[in-house]
C-alpha cells in the first residue's frame, strides 16, 4: 500500500512539474494612444487603448507573425445600440525593418453608451533579423447603428504614438 502512495505521489508531482514548467501565454501591457477620429458629426479627439500580441515572438525571418490587436476602448461610445461593426488598422513597424500591414476584425452588438470595444488580427511577415516595435496607425470603423445604419469613423493617430508590442526576429 505504501508503495501505491509513493507511485501516485510520483505521478502527482510530474504532473505539477509538468503545469509549471510549460510557459504561459504572452500577456501584452493594454497602452493608450490619441487619436482624431472623423464622424458624420465631425471630428473628435480620442484615445484609444488595446493591446497587441504578436505569434510567435521571437519570430524566425521569413516566417509569418500572427497579431492580436485587442481594442479595449475606441474612446467612443454610441447613444443608440451598435448591433455590429467591421474594422481595419494599420500597423507600423520600424526597427530592424520598416513598414506597415493591415489588421481586420468585425463584431457586435454593443449596448448604448459602452465603450466600443473588439478585436481585430493579421500577419505580416518580416524578413530581417534584429528588434522591430509596432505602433499602432490609420483606424477605420463602420458601424451599424440602431435607427440609424451604418456610420463611418476614420482615425488618425496624433503623435507620439506609443510602441505596442516589440517583436524579436531571429
């Protein structure tokens, strides 16, 4: 019997080295960033926060990295439900490299006077070794508003904008 405890306290401890020893997912810091956004109603200054991810990092040169862009908070909220919306951002990477990809995404509903929030992704491919950071660019939104259809937003970014994710290629 006591040789049954010993084998099962063996088998419970690898499997508790096991669940440490596997890394954990990367968690990105959420930054926010100002924006001037342009609307039917003219234009507004906001500030924009997410977070962005990139997959795999460090990154192989010629292999394509996966991004996650998690807008926590477009700054702006809509007085009417938005029952969907479609959206693109450009990211711009300099460092080692420069240059910018595209990120889409699409999402719904949001209730009245919530912080429009969602998540929009991509890849891009980098074909230099070294250190790039990706900023955040151009912001397009539309919008299916309640009562209303669709509306357009169009934000550019003010400067400085903060760096999202620094990304290693190896």
């Amino acid at each position: 019997m006591s040789r049954s405890l010993g084998r099962r306290g063996a088998v419970v401890a690898s499997a508790v080295l096991a669940v440490i020893a596997v890394p954990l997912p990367a968690s990105a810091a959420t930054v926010s960033a100002p924006y001037a956004c342009t609307s039917p109603l003219g234009t507004q200054s906001v500030t924009i926060s997410a977070s962005l991810t990139a997959t795999p990092n460090p990154a192989a040169a010629g292999a394509p990295v996966r991004f996650q862009l998690h807008v926590s908070n477009l700054g702006l909220t809509s007085p009417l439900t938005v029952n969907s919306w479609s959206g693109s951002a450009t990211l711009v990477v300099s460092g080692a490299e420069t240059g910018q990809f595209p990120v889409t995404g699409s999402g719904g509903p949001i209730a009245p006077l919530q912080p429009i929030t969602g998540d929009m992704s991509g890849s891009w491919t980098p074909s230099a070794t070294g250190v790039d950071e990706v900023r955040g660019g151009n912001v397009a939104i539309t919008a299916n508003v309640a009562l209303i259809g669709n509306v357009s937003l169009s934000c550019t970014p003010s400067q400085p904008q903060p760096v999202g994710e620094t990304l290693t290629v190896q």
